[in-house]
C-alpha cells in the first residue's frame, strides 16, 4: 500500500513537474496604509464628497486642498502629478499623460494647474495637505477640462526587481468654465487594418470634438461584403461608452475568429445615446497573405515555445524511465 502511495506520488510529480517553469510568480500587495481625500471648496457643483466638481469663472483664481492621512506606523513617501482626461480603448474615462491629445483640447488641466509641491513624506499616524494652484485666463470656451491629481507612494530602495507594491490615488478633478457647453458631437476618423501574425484588427479612431462628457453612448459594428449589405457576416457591440472632453476614442475590433475569407469589405458603425444619432461606413479589403497569417489567434508553434516543449519533452521521457527502473528495482 505504502509503495503504491509512492509510485502515484512520483508520477504525479513527473507530470507537474514541467509546469513549474511556465507558471508566472507574481507579488501580493498588502494594505497602503494611507488614502487621500479632497476638501471641497464653496463652489463645489454637486453634493460629492470623493472628487472635486467646481465651477470657475474665465479668469480662475483659486486653490484645490488634498489631505493625505497616513494610518500606518511608519512614515509614507508620496509622489503627486496632475493627469489629464482620456478616454480608454474600452470606452472608458481615465487619466494620463501618455496618450494622444486631441487637436480640440486647448486647455489641459496639466497645463492650468500647479502643484504647491511634486513630493511630500507623511509622518506615521497624521495627515499632510497638499494644494493645487489653478490661476489661468481662459478665452472664448464654455465646458469642461477634466483631469486629475495622482497620489501615488514612493517605491522603497530596497525593492526585489518585479514587484511593486506601491499605491495610487486618483482625485478626479472637473472644472467647468462659465457655462456647460450645449453641443455634443461624435466624428469618425477613420479605421486601420491591422495585420499581424496571430491576430487581425480594425483599429478606428471616434472624435469627441466638444468640451463635454459623452455619456451612455452605444456602439454597433456590423461587417458585409461589398455590394451585398444585406448579409452581415460579422458584428459586435459596445454599451455605456463614455468620452472625455475633447478627446479621442480608439477602440480595435479584433476580426481574429471571424472567419472572413479574403476580399473587400465594408464596416458598418451605428452610434447612439440620448444626444448622438450617427452612423458612417467604412471599406477596408483582406488580402489573401493576411488570411494566410491568420491561425485562430493561437500561437501553433513559435521559436520561443519550441524550447519549452523540448525540455517538457524530455523531462517526461526521463522521469518516465526513472519509473519503470524504480517499478523493475522495486
């Protein structure tokens, strides 16, 4: 019995025993031990508590407060940037520096605002404020700049190469100027094909032109052949899209497992919400080296897995041998 417990627990091993090296380690992190949180100012347009909302005349002039309480028993070093607002692949409002601005956006919330300090080390168990300047002249615009302040902590010195522990806070920031902006507006820009060897998207580009936030906006796409739109051989959808003021939306329709052969094609786009009713169409042609690139979006057998599979391999075919000498022996 015991040595039957021993031979299952040996194959068994055998069998795991390549996985070890394909499996990925990745870092836990454990609570921050410190948040951040907005003093709301007078002019504060909504009852929020968790981001600021203000409205500001042309020639701005005032100050934002950000409090950030340290809860731990050791000091917390911070790092703060002021972000601009996005919109995200998905369809989503984010905020960054990296990414393309749009030509519209004339004023960045980056650009109209300072920071009284970029660094800032919070004692244990107290609190630090930290303020943003906005002082800036704005000409001819009634809407939104939207962006945010990052607060995020300092990696220590001693930090093990791959794992990052560190925290991050956004505080949105959304500052209308005057008046809310009563146009809304979504343009198509076009799409690209992009070919590559286990994967095939459309790769469009959606222009919000308008100092406002697009909110609940839905997205249809729709594929034909050319001169049949009548068969639709391919769609997708996206719902509860929102986009940043003044800001560009570049979604990728992944054409993978569509099962497109090679010819000419159009996209078909249908975009709705309670102030946008648009649709627009676009052709594009698949060509039959793309077709002949494509396997399902798996990757058969690339030179980077051959080893693997070697090794795996071989470490079978040994331990399998290992086992019928130790059955023999036993």
């Amino acid at each position: 019995m015991k040595k039957n417990r021993c031979s299952k627990w040996l194959v068994s091993l055998i069998l795991c025993f390549p996985f070890l090296f394909i499996l990925p380690i990745k870092g836990v992190a454990s609570n921050s031990g410190f948040y951040v949180t907005p003093v709301i100012p007078e002019n504060q347009l909504e009852n929020t508590v968790d981001y600021f909302n203000i409205g500001v005349p042309a020639a701005m002039n005032q100050t934002l407060e950000v409090v950030i309480v340290n809860e731990s028993t050791e000091p917390k070093s911070v790092r703060l940037t002021l972000l601009d607002g996005m919109t995200t692949k998905d369809g989503t409002i984010s905020y960054d520096k990296e990414h393309t601005y749009d030509d519209s956006q004339r004023y960045r919330l980056s650009k109209i605002a300072k920071l009284e300090q970029n660094e800032a080390t919070v004692e244990p168990n107290s609190s630090a404020t930290v303020k943003i300047q906005l002082k800036y002249d704005i000409s001819d615009f009634y809407g939104t700049i939207l962006g945010a302040v990052n607060v995020s902590e300092k990696e220590p010195d001693n930090t093990q190469v791959g794992v990052n522990n560190s925290f991050a806070y956004n505080i949105p920031i959304k500052i209308r100027v005057a008046e809310e902006g009563k146009e809304n507006r979504l343009n198509y820009k076009g799409l690209t094909l992009n070919s590559e060897k286990t994967k095939q998207t459309l790769d469009l580009t959606f222009q919000n032109p308008e100092p406002t936030i697009l909110r609940k906006l839905n997205l249809s796409f729709t594929v034909y052949k050319k001169d049949k739109p009548a068969e639709s051989l391919w769609s997708s959808e996206m719902k509860e899209v929102e986009l940043a003021p003044n800001s560009l939306f570049s979604p990728e329709l992944s054409l993978t497992d569509s099962k497109l052969k090679a010819g000419k094609y159009v996209l078909k786009i249908v975009a709705k919400s309670d102030v946008i009713d648009s649709s627009w169409e676009s052709d594009f042609t698949l060509s039959t080296s793309e077709k002949q690139g494509m396997n399902g979006g798996v990757e058969i057998l690339s030179e980077s897995n051959q080893w693997w599979l070697i090794i795996s391999v071989a470490i079978l075919v040994l331990g399998g041998a290992g086992y019928v000498f130790y059955k023999k022996k036993s």
